[in-house]
C-alpha cells in the first residue's frame, strides 16, 4: 500500500489516489444530503476526458486552474486551498 503524505489521500469508497485534497474533493460529485444518496466517484474515465492526469503514474491531479480561479481561491477564504496557490 502506498505510504499517503501532506496531502496526498486515498479515497475510502474507490480507492484511488490523489494528489491533494483539492483533488479528492473534486472527484466527489452529487448532494451531501443522506436523504439524496447522489453522492459517487468520478470514475477514471471521467476525469481522463475531464483533462486529469496521474502524477508519478499513481495519484490523480486535477487540470492546472486557470488565473481567475487562482485569484478566487486566495480571497474566498479557503484557507486550505488559499495555501495551495499563494
């Protein structure tokens, strides 16, 4: 099993990788609400088409994030990600 460090995580309902919780939260679709139950996991081939990539052949990464995305990450008050991209 791979060692899982910073912020690299494993996904507990498919198992896959990723390269930061950015990432993993990302891959996470659907409503939260228990009563929907539309929560799922993009599958491979989805974030494929959707233009991610696997770093070191393992741990998935989302497509580089344009400026404007950049710049609304650093003044939403996202702490974790607003350390990400400063």
């Amino acid at each position: 099993m791979e060692q899982l460090k910073g912020q690299r995580c494993r996904c507990g309902a498919c198992g896959e990788l990723f390269n930061s919780t950015w990432a993993f939260d990302r891959h996470r679709q659907g409503e939260y609400s228990l009563d929907a139950n539309t929560r799922k996991c993009l599958a491979p081939m989805e974030m494929e088409r959707a233009g991610w990539n696997l770093a070191a052949g393992k741990f998935w990464m989302t497509p580089k994030r344009s400026d404007s995305t950049l710049t609304h990450l650093r003044n939403s008050g996202d702490e974790e990600n607003s350390k990400q991209v400063a």
